[in-house]
C-alpha cells in the first residue's frame, strides 16, 4: 500500500494478458476507421493488427479485423466500447468463439546467390509459398497462413537474405454455415 | 422560410432546414455565437420567432449553459457556433457533456467544401477534432443528407446513455437547397439500438438477491437521472417497499429525497461516513445508473469485499469496467426497476434488516461533516447551510463551480428532486456553474438559481454575467470566497508538504465593483451575523447578483477517503488533526 500520495488511486494489475482476435462489423461511413483506431489509442488498448475492407457493397458495410491483447477484464472493455460505437453493428470474439480461422498473406523479398537461392526455392516448397518475381539475384515469395506460420517462414529467410516484408494483417472467418 | 420553391414546402436551403429541424424537434432555445462560417443560419434565426437563441460571450459558455439547460429540463440543449475557434472553444463543454453523459446538439458551421483540407480561413478539423469527445459526429456534405443527419443527431445524442453530438455543416451546403423531410421513424441510426429493457432472468437472480440480503446498500448515480421522473419514482418506491439504506454519487443527487428516512448522503471521496461504511460492509449492493468511478471505489481491490454486486446500466461498457458485478443487468433504469420492483413485491419477501440498520446508525452517530463553528469569520459549510434554509420551500436549482465549494455544496444542501442539482462530475470543470445557471434560468424563468462558486472558478466564465444581464436572466453567484484555488491547496496541504504552489488567489477583482460593471447586483459578507439578511436581500433581488460571501481561508473539505485507502480508512473531520492527516497520507512524492 505504499503508493506515491496522489489523488488517484494507483494499483497494479496483475491479471495475465491474453490475445483475442476480434470480428466487427461496420457501417462504412466517412470516419468510422478513424473512430475505431482512435478508441484504441486513446484507452491504451493495443493493437497487434488490423485489416479492414468493404464486405458488403450494397449495405455500405465493412468488416474489420483485429488482433489485440489485454487483460481478460480490458478485452471485455475493448469489445463494449466498440459495440457502442455508433457505426457498429457488431462485434465478434472470434477467439471466444473458438473455431475461427485465421490467415494472413505476406510478401518477402529476399536476395541472395548460389546455395542460398537453393535454399530459398526449398523452403518456399515446404510452406507452399508461390514465386510472384523473381530476378538474378532476388525473389519476391506471396505466402499465406496462421500468423505463426509466416512468422516462421520469414525468420528462417533472415540467414538467407531477407529484405523486406509486407504483410496484410490477419483476417479472421468463423467455420460451419453461419455468418456473423 | 426559404422562397426558392412554391411547389414544393420541403424544398428549402440547407441553413432553413437547421431551423427548420430545430422547431421539429421542439427546440425552443439555442445558444451561441455568430461567425462567417454560421451566417446563413443565423439569417434563418433572424427571420423567425420559435427559436429563441441566447448570445453568449464565449462559446464554452454556449456549451454549459445548453448543458445546464438540458440537465434541468430532461430535453436535449442545442448549440450554435462558427468554424475553427468556435469549434474549438466548444471541446472542453462537449467533453464534459461526455462525461456526464448530457445530451447535446451542436451544430458547427464549417468552410465551403471545396476548401475543405486547404487550411482555409478558420478552417478546423472539427469532425476529428471532436471525435473523442463526443457520442458521435458528422460533417454534412450533401444538403439533401442534412435532414436525415439532423433526426439522427437528435436521436442519438438523446437515446442510451444521452451524450453530446456534433453536425458539422460547410457553408456551402448551407447555402445549397434541397429536400427536407420531417423526423420519422426511420431517422435512427441504422446500427445504434440501445437496449431498453432488462433480462427477465438477471431480474430474477437480482430478486433473489434482494430478498435474502442482511446488509444490502442501494448505491445510484445518474442514469437515475438521466432515466427521467419515472426512473426517481420508482427508486423511491423501491426504497420504501424493502426499507433498505440508499446513498448516491455526486451526479445522482435529488433522484432519493435528502430528508427522506433511508438517505445516507453521498458516498465516495467525501461523501459521509455511513455511506462509506454501508458500501463496504454490505453484503448485497443495489447499482443503479451508477459507473463505479474511482471517486467512489477507492483502492478497486478493497472496495465492498463480502458482496454481491447488481448493476443496472444502459450502457454495456459501464459493466465490469472498474469493477466486477454478479447480476449486470443492461437496461433503462425506470424500465428495469419497473420490472425489479414488480418481482420484489410478487416474491412476498420482506428481508430484516434491523441489525443492519443498527449498525447504521453507530456510523450516522459519527457525524461525519461536524465542523467548527465560529463566531467571528463565516464557515463555508455554515453559508451553504443558510443558503439551503433560506431558500428551503423555493423553487431552487443549485448548479456549482468545481472545487472544495462543490463538495460543501453536496453534503450540505439537500436536495429533494431530481433536475435540481447541476455540477460539472467527470471532467470537473472548473467556470461550468456560471453558465450553467444561465441555461437552467432561461429553461425556468422563474425560479430562483444559484451557482455556488469558488473565487477562482468563477473567474473562467465570468464574462458570461454580461448575457444575465442582457438576457434578464437573474442569476445569483454565490461566491465562497476563501482567496484560493482551496481543492488544490488541500492536496497540497495534505500531499505535498504544505508547498502552497500558485494556488493563491492573488490579485482577486473586487466582486461587487464587477458586479456594477455588468450591471448586475453585488453583496459583500464577511460577518457570520450579516450571512442570513444577506441571502434574504439576494433572493428579493430580480437581477443577476453576484454575492462575495467571505468565508475561513484555511478550511478543508472532510470526510475524505485519502488515495490508496479504503472506504473503512476514512479521515473524518474531528480527527483531521496534523498528525492522522500526515499518517494517512504519509508516502512517496506525488505523481500526480
Ligand atoms: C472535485 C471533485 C470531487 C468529487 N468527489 C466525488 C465524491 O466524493 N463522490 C462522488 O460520488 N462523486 C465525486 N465526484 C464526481 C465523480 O468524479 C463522478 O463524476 C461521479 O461519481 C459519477 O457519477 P455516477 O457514477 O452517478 O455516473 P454518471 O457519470 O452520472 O454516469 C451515469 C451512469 O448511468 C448510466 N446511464 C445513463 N442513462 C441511463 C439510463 N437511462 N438507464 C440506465 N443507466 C443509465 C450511464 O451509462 C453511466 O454508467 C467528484 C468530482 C469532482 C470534480
Ligand atoms: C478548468 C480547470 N482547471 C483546473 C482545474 C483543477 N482544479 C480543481 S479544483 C481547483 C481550484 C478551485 O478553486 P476555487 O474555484 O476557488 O474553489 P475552492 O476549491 O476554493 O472552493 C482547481 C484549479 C479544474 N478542475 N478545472
């Protein structure tokens, strides 16, 4: 109990962090990304990644994807605050939910010559990641996958040569029939 | 009002339609203030006599008053203001409204669309600007999407949990005509659908609660009051059915009756000693309308440990925010406590609590706001209950500065309906009351309102005095004038070893001079034997006053829950001595 005096309340937390991957569904109106990406800096809440791209044309709506990580207590919060958002219809915890699939596509330049091209083009095969270009002495490989996996990939391209990485973020599904 | 059409009535300009939509929602008073960017509409204002607009001096003054306007009236306070600074000016209002979760409309007027982006004159990102500090907002590019924005920013700034919304309109679409179509059903935000009504089986669960509890607290805020009378009909009722022990948070002040048998008084930082203690030992705990602030908690892990939490919210995110509940129920609180109500008097339980009641009055018996009194210089607390006597039986709204004034205010006049009481909560926002009085006196023109002020406080909106005055809006300033910022010199008394850094009121007007410079009434006490002719002689007076009243510099705001404590760690006034004082607070440097 020996906080610095103050007239806030301060204590530690010690709740261990969990990452959840969240499905929310928006209406797509000027602004709404902004709102969206505000609460989460401006609550402090992290984000790991976030994708986002019209889902519904004629509806006008769109669907979000975010990973994020907190407190069990601070991923509840999280899920509120964005379901009172005015532009929200809905907000899913895919994670919850339990049996979501989750992939991400990435773009990894690497350079490199002789044995290590080698290299490249066998372990390109074992992760099924496809040649999108290539020149004498480069290749631009597209894979996609669970997040570990390209993390995986791209680590084992770093020994080899790896230049650089784009990646799309994580977009997330919910298996079986229903939709959200 | 537009003459661009004969065929057709709804064709109008993009400024008629503001006022046209204005009087469809039954608006019948606006605040604000003109520049180039609002000028179209206010030649709309001109030309018509439903809407009456009150120029303010500056518009955060617009702000709170519409703010004070709407807590006291229950219906939504409307705002006018320009472009770039007029905007600006409005953030701190629009995020106390926020906080305190006012319903707000505020129309903003923007540059040409074609300018947009250009750092044209008086250009500001409003919508971004005022995103984080209102419900929602929306710039209008299409004057034919004006109607439908407008119903839908009343709509949302008035469902839920109420809050301030803003519509940003170019000066262009101002100009532009189209089509206008009065408020319809389908006006609501197609993906906003606040939830009205309570789980009937977390109702149930909170019954059986209810019914079985030794040492239940009933513990409301204000979504009792921003529920509307029913919801503070209902409490009462609720009270009087189960006989159990009510307090409530600054904000839900008047929703139960001061003088009324189960009353506790506020509870929280400086709330009263059985309040406090009643939180702490129950074994069941009532929330209604309330957020669980950390004014109320204290230490979260030592708040109310044996007990099972209710709590009624309409708004899901206030659930298991600070603290974790066991029967959330989401819902209207009039609609919920309806239904809970219903299912308290069908179970035919009556649960005893005399004990518990027992125990209740040891902690009353403590006397928790016991001052000193003294004969020679005014008590601050004395003049706030004078004030509350001598205008006891009158139609009285009290709104309040933010400062050790605003907490003496809240233990010591009791109010005893709801709408009666405004104060800046959340944000604290010092220069709130003043045109806060002045929105609350234009709602209710006769009635006798009173902002109780701190000599600093007051100073931050003090230019709005000149509108009382144009308006004959006879508001009283009642000024607890201890000649500091005392909240601040209180923490530094109590926290940073008496370093009394700029919280001095140094070079302090003369209050009656300014008084007669705006035209208004000043009175001057410093005598506790002139205090109550004083009042008298202000309450006679029918124009706006501003009442220096002198009182003990040096006093401090007791009870108090000092940080990190919990709620049975109170410091109570008669052991506020220097050494439990430097105990209980004795740690590290201030962080904050
Ligand atoms: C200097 C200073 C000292 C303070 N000290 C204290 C203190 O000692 N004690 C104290 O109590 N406060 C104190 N406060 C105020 C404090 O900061 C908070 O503003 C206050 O406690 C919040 O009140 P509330 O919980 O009633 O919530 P509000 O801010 O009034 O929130 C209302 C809650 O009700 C919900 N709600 C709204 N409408 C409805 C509806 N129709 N149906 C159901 N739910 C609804 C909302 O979602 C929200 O959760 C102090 C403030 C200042 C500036
Ligand atoms: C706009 C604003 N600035 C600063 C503060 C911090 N603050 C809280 S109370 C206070 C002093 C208030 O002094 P006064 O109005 O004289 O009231 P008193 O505490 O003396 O009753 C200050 C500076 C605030 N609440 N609002």
């Amino acid at each position: 109990m020996n906080q610095p005096a103050s007239a806030y309340f301060m204590e530690d937390r010690h709740d261990p962090n969990e990452t959840h991957t969240l499905s929310v569904l928006v209406q797509n109106e000027p602004g709404v990304l902004a709102r969206v990406i505000g609460l989460f800096s401006g609550r402090g809440y992290n984000i790991e990644s976030l994708t986002v791209s019209e889902t519904e044309h004629a509806r006008h709506m769109s669907r979000i994807t975010i990973v994020t990580t907190g407190t069990p207590m601070v991923i509840q919060q999280i899920k509120h605050q964005l379901d009172r958002m005015i532009p929200v219809y809905q907000v899913v915890d895919m994670t919850l939910t339990g049996r979501s699939i989750e992939r991400e596509l990435a773009m990894v330049k690497v350079k490199g010559s002789g044995d290590q091209r080698i290299e490249a083009m066998r372990l390109a095969e074992v992760f099924r990641a496809r040649v999108v270009d290539a020149t004498n002495e480069s290749f631009v490989f597209e894979i996609t996958g669970g997040t570990s996996k390209i993390d995986q990939f791209v680590s084992l391209m770093v020994p080899i040569g790896l230049v650089e990485v784009s990646r799309t973020g994580v977009a997330a599904i919910s298996r079986g029939p229903e939709g959200m | 009002m537009s003459e661009s059409n004969n065929h057709d009535p709804n064709q109008m300009t993009g400024a008629a339609m503001i006022v046209r939509a204005l009087k469809d929602h039954g608006v019948e008073h606006i605040f604000g203030y003109p520049g180039g960017a609002v000028l179209p509409i206010y030649d709309e204002i001109f030309q018509q006599d439903d809407v009456e607009h009150i120029l303010v001096r500056h518009e955060q003054g617009a702000g709170h008053a519409a703010e004070g306007y709407a807590r006291s009236t229950g219906k939504p306070g409307v705002v006018l203001v320009t472009s770039g600074p007029g905007a600006t000016n409005m953030v701190t209002p629009l995020t106390d409204a926020l906080m305190d979760s006012i319903p707000l409309v505020c129309i903003t007027g923007q540059v040409p669309t074609h300018l947009i982006g250009n750092d044209a004159f008086q250009e500001c990102d409003t919508v971004g600007i005022t995103r984080p500090c209102t419900k929602h907002n929306w710039l209008v590019r299409d004057v034919n999407d004006l109607a439908r924005v407008l119903h839908e920013a009343f709509y949302v700034a008035t469902s839920g949990r109420p809050g301030p919304v803003v519509v940003d309109v170019p000066k262009d679409v101002q100009f532009a005509t189209g089509t206008y179509h009065p408020p319809q059903k389908t006006d609501v935000h197609v993906s906003y659908m606040p939830r009205v009504k309570g789980d009937p089986e977390q109702i149930r669960k909170a019954v059986a609660l209810l019914t079985t509890a030794k040492r239940p607290v009933i513990y409301s805020g204000g979504g009792v009051v921003n529920s509307g009378p029913d919801a503070s009909r209902l409490l009462r009722e609720l009270v009087a059915e189960t006989g159990f022990p009510i307090t409530s948070t600054l904000m839900g002040l008047g929703a139960y009756p001061a003088s009324g048998r189960n009353w506790l008084g506020m509870l929280g930082m400086h709330g009263t000693y059985e309040a406090n203690m009643a939180m702490h030992d129950c074994d069941v705990m009532l929330c209604v309308g309330a957020r669980f602030d950390d004014r109320i908690t204290g230490r979260t892990d030592a708040f109310s440990p044996g007990s099972k939490k209710i709590h009624i919210d309409i708004d899901p995110s206030s659930i298991n925010k600070n603290i974790r509940v066991d029967v959330p129920i989401i819902g209207d609180v009039a609609n919920v406590l309806g239904d809970l109500l219903a299912a308290f008097k069908a179970s035919g339980k009556q649960p005893k609590i005399d004990p518990w009641w027992f125990e209740i009055g040891r902690w009353r018996a403590r006397n928790s706001l016991a001052y000193r009194r003294n004969d020679d210089v005014i008590m601050p607390q004395h003049a706030i209950q004078r004030l509350f006597e001598l205008t006891r039986g009158r139609d009285t709204y009290i709104t309040t500065e933010v400062g050790q004034h605003q907490m003496w205010a809240a233990q010591f006049f009791g109010f005893e309906e709801p709408h009666r009481w405004m104060t800046s909560g959340g944000l604290g926002t010092m220069g709130y009351g003043l045109p806060a009085a002045l929105g609350v006196q234009v709602a209710h023109r006769d009635s006798l309102v009173i902002d109780i002020a701190g000599d600093a406080s007051v100073q931050m909106t003090m230019q709005e005095m000149s509108t009382a005055v144009q308006y004959d809006l006879p508001i009283k300033i009642f000024i607890l004038n201890n000649q500091y910022m005392g909240m601040v010199r209180q923490w530094q008394q109590l926290l940073h070893g008496n370093r009394l850094s700029h919280s001095y009121s140094e070079a302090l007007p003369d209050f009656v001079k300014l008084a007669d410079a705006f035209g208004c009434v000043g009175f001057r006490v410093s005598k506790p034997g002139d205090l109550d002719g004083a009042i008298e002689d202000m309450i006679k007076v029918r124009k706006p006053v501003l009442f220096d009243c002198n009182v003990a510099a040096l006093e401090n705001c007791f009870p108090m829950i000092p940080s990190g404590k919990a709620h049975n760690e109170m410091l109570l006034p008669a052991e506020a001595n220097d050494d439990a004082t430097a105990k209980a607070f004795a740690g590290g440097k201030a962080l904050v």
